[in-house]
C-alpha cells in the first residue's frame, strides 16, 4: 500500500545537540501508530518537525508522495496533516459548538465570519453536529469550555482536529493530565477515528498504547530504535534498557 505520509532521513540540531538523527517513516492510511519513547527522546520535537512549528537542518516530510517540507505550518494541514497538542488550546468561553463551527470555517477559508453565523448554515451545523456525536459530546454543544472536565475537553481537541478532515493525525499525548479513570474517554473516541484516517499517537500511558496500536516506534536520544508490532516491542532488548524495562517487569509482576 502506497505511503500517505512518509519522513526522510529527519535530521534537527539546537547548537551542537542533536536532537533528531537520520529519523524515516511512513504510514498507509488506516495506520494506528504509536511513538514511544523515554522524557528527552525527541518526540515532541519530531512532531514540531513534521508539522512546520520547527524547520530542519535536512530531511524531507512528504504527503501523498508531494514534499511538503517548505510548507508553513496551515498550508501542511490544508493538505491534510494535522495534530493535537499535549496541552489544551481551547477557549473558556466558548461551547464545543462554537469551537467546531469556527474550525469548519476556517478549513472553508471562510474564518473572517463572525463564530455564530455558522448556525445560518445547514451543512456547517449538520457536519458539526456529526463530529460532536462521533466523540460523545453531543450533550455539552451548548457548554462553556471552563465548565467541562478536563477529559472531555481533551476529547474536544480530537473533534476539532477532525473538523479539519485530516488524511494524517498527529496525537501529541491526548490522555495528558486526563484522570486515570477518565482514559477511556480517549480510547473510546479513537476508537471512532475513520477507518481510513492515519493516525500517529504520542503518548506514555502504556496500557493505552497496547489497546490502540496495530505498530510502535520508539524513539530514543533522538534516532528509533525499533519500529514493529506491539507483540515484538516488549521483547526487544533495546527497548527494555531504554524505556519499557519497569513496564514489562510490572506487567510480568501484575
């Protein structure tokens, strides 16, 4: 299957530090990745790489086969890459409703409308409604940010990445400061991701990992060090050392 998103030889440096070393991947559409790795590794980093918030010193990012590597960070979502953030970007006083509405107009390039005047407009409000449903937030449409839970407004970043009808999805750590018992409120919304939607997810929760991804790459001092399947990862040796070790030996323990 041809590559819907592919990374060449990623290479960024800060001064004398380098921080991403000869990074490559690709992913077909309907790809659940997760990337992994130690506080340092470098991830956070990639994805600012990818995404156009970080130029790099060489290397190329491509979409469909088309490089994209001197785009601003719009013009790669406008052709379909997109990402979440580990810490929420959303407004207090504003509802789910209007935060949707806002994000449909403006991938519409129709953003200098006032927020409210998509309710003048069927297909705004019918697609909008359809993306709250999707991620079970149909009930809180009309509630202010501030007065939702945390969990929940991580969920409403996910709606709004979707809002922007992605062809790849950057999840950077999307059960962040989310309550342990709240986690399956991140994993039943990625459950509703499209089928064909590539999804790429950050994140440290490890019991979370195993349940979404079909592959995992860790990435460590800046280079990966394995990429495979979930079943593989826990046995590579590399890994344990660097990052999974008290992992496996509290799933062993448990």
């Amino acid at each position: 299957m041809s590559a819907v998103f592919a990374v060449e030889r990623l290479k960024k440096s800060f001064g004398g530090l380098e921080v991403t070393r000869d990074v490559s991947l690709s992913m077909a559409k309907g790809d659940r990745i997760a990337l992994i790795g130690p506080n340092g590794a470098g991830k956070t980093t990639f994805v600012n790489l990818v995404t156009g918030h970080l130029q790099p010193n060489s290397g190329r990012v491509l979409m469909g086969g088309e490089d994209i590597s001197r785009f601003n960070p719009m013009r790669r979502v406008r052709a379909g890459l997109v990402r979440s953030f580990q810490v929420t970007r959303l407004f207090s006083e504003m509802t789910p409703e209007e935060h949707i509405g806002l994000a449909i107009l403006q991938r519409e390039g129709r953003s200098g409308r006032m927020a409210g005047s998509f309710r003048a407009m069927p297909q705004v409000m019918r697609e909008m409604r359809n993306i709250l449903e999707t991620l079970n937030l149909s009930a809180l449409a009309t509630v202010p940010v501030g007065e939702i839970a945390y969990g929940q407004q991580r969920l409403l970043e996910i709606a709004l990445a979707l809002a922007l009808r992605p062809k790849v999805l950057l999840l950077d750590e999307p059960a962040a400061g989310v309550p342990h018992s709240d986690t399956f409120l991140i994993e039943n919304a990625l459950a509703q991701l499209p089928d064909d939607l590539a999804v790429l997810m950050i994140e440290h929760d490890m019991d979370l990992v195993f349940r979404f991804a079909k592959r995992v790459i860790v990435l460590a001092a800046g280079e990966i060090i394995f990429d495979g399947s979930p079943q593989a990862v826990t046995e590579d040796p590399r890994v344990r050392e660097a990052y999974l070790g008290s992992y496996v030996h509290a799933s062993s323990a448990a």
